[in-house]
C-alpha cells in the first residue's frame, strides 16, 4: 500500500487522486491523505536513522566493530535514550555488521606422561571477587619473520587480561611469565585457582613450580574440548577477528598491536559479562560484602 501512496504522490498532478486511487484500487482515499500528511514526520525519522547510523559508523571505527548490543550500550554510556531494536534495524538496513569470529586452530599438544590437575572450574566461568578464578591460554601470531606466540592470563570476575607474555616460542616459560605477571601487578589472590587446557607447557614441571611459588591451585579441562576453557578461546577469537586479520610484516609490530589492543580491551571495551562495563571498571568500582554484626 505504501508504494502505492507514493506512486499516487508523485503522478496525482497529472491524473488526479481520485482516478489513480480508483485505477489502483484504493479503496479509502483517505487513507492517501493521511499518509501524506504523515510524510513529515516520516522524513523526520529518516533524517534521525542517518545521524544514528553515523554514530554507529563512527564508534565501530573506534572499537574495532562492535556489534549492535554492545553499539547500544556505549550510546547509552554516552546519554543517548536509545532501543537495541532500532540499533539493530538501522545498522541492518546499511550493512552495518559486526565483525565475525574466525574459528581458531587449537595449539593444544598434550603430554601424555605428565598427570593433569583436577577439573576446579567445570564451565562455571564466574567469580564472586577479583583475582579469586584465573584462566589461561596460548594463541599465534603470523607474521613475516614466523609466528609470535602469546600466552594470557584472564581474571574470570570481570574478563580482565591481568597477565601476558609473547615470545618467539611456546616453552612453558611464556606460560609462566604470563601468570607472574598478573601476580606482580598485584591482581592474583592467594589460593586463587588457574585454569587452563592440558597442553604441554600446563602440564610440565616448571610451570606447576610457578603455580606453587605464588600459591596457586592448578585446574585443567578435558583434552579436545574447547568448552572447558571458553573465556580463553573467546578472548583470542575476538583478537584474531579484531586486530590479526593479516600478516604482520615484523614481530616487532605484531607485538606493538598486542599491546595496544590488550590496553584497549582492558580500559575502553564493554563486555557484556561485566554489565556492558570495561574489565578495569569492573575490577575499580568492585566493593565486597560488608558482614553484618550477630
């Protein structure tokens, strides 16, 4: 009916409302008029869509293309009154997607002499407390000299990365140092529990050494199951899909657009598991309980 409405706006000049309703079979020529005096409004609407789109266009530049939940939240973070439907119909109706994770090739080699630690986590990706449930995991980088290898370490409480360490290779000391890092920063409990897949560089004995020094229990999932330690595998999915999308020409620069992604990620991109919070935010305005007095 709409398309019919504006065929009859654009040629009444020359046959006339009533003989183009008539001819189009409108049976409320009315429902014409009303319909035009509607066009302002309309035209209004159109003109808002355009500035919400380039809003969109705008904070997808500048976090690497968000999606409409989290594009929702940051309008609303910025004082806009603002429906995830419309969000979604606006970037919908202009292509304005979000990027889509690639599927990630699992590193995982399994040291079958070596004893796993027992499964502490069983999926429950949650923490009541900062620095209290750790997850952990190693990912690659292409790049024209060879692979750069990253290993992280997430705060399970906010989605934090509290620890990392790239290297050149994939020992169990960049496992390590990535842990101790977060311990030096101050953002490991005691007897917090680590949990990672069993590959090697887990399962050896310089890293269980590590996990002991700084008081940590160890936690492993089942071999082959991604599920087991999702946090870890959806963090690198979104780096790959964020920022390694090619080849980088040096491992120097790899490494400078780690850094800078890992700053970003910390202190500028919602999660939706903190409340569409940043980590840091999460981890800064975090108050545990106050007891009440017997």
């Amino acid at each position: 009916m709409i398309g019919r409405y504006r065929f009859i706006s654009e040629h009444h000049g020359v046959y006339g409302v009533s003989r183009l309703c008539r001819v189009l079979a409108v049976k409320r020529r009315q429902g014409y008029y009303e319909w035009l005096a509607a066009e302002p409004a309309r035209q209004q609407r159109e003109a808002d869509d355009e500035d919400l789109a380039a809003l969109i266009r705008q904070l997808q530049a500048e976090h690497r293309g968000y999606g409409s939940p989290r594009i929702t939240a940051e309008l609303r973070r910025q004082g806009q009154r603002i429906n995830r439907k419309r969000v979604e119909r606006v970037m919908r109706e202009r292509g304005l997607a979000g990027i889509t994770r690639r599927r990630r090739r699992s590193l995982t080699k399994q040291d079958a002499t070596a004893a796993p630690a027992p499964d502490l986590i069983r999926r429950d990706f949650t923490a009541d407390a900062p620095g209290q449930r750790l997850v952990g995991d190693i990912t690659y980088l292409p790049t024209a000299e060879g692979w750069l290898y990253l290993a992280t370490t997430i705060d399970l409480f906010n989605r934090e990365v509290v620890g990392h360490a790239m290297a050149e290779h994939m020992r169990a000391e960049l496992v390590s140092d990535a842990v101790e890092l977060a311990h030096r920063r101050g953002l490991v409990r005691r007897d917090a529990i680590f949990h990672s897949d069993r590959g090697s560089q887990y399962t050896s004995k310089d890293f269980r050494a590590t996990l002991s020094r700084l008081s940590m229990r160890p936690s492993m999932g089942r071999t082959g199951s991604c599920f087991d330690n999702a946090v870890a595998e959806s963090f690198f999915a979104s780096l790959k899909a964020e920022v390694a999308t090619r080849v980088f020409t040096t491992r120097a620069e790899a490494r400078r657009e780690v850094f800078a992604y890992l700053n970003y990620y910390n202190n500028k991109r919602l999660h939706s598991t903190a409340n569409y919070q940043t980590p840091r935010e999460a981890r800064v305005c975090y108050r545990p309980p106050i007891a009440l007095a017997a």
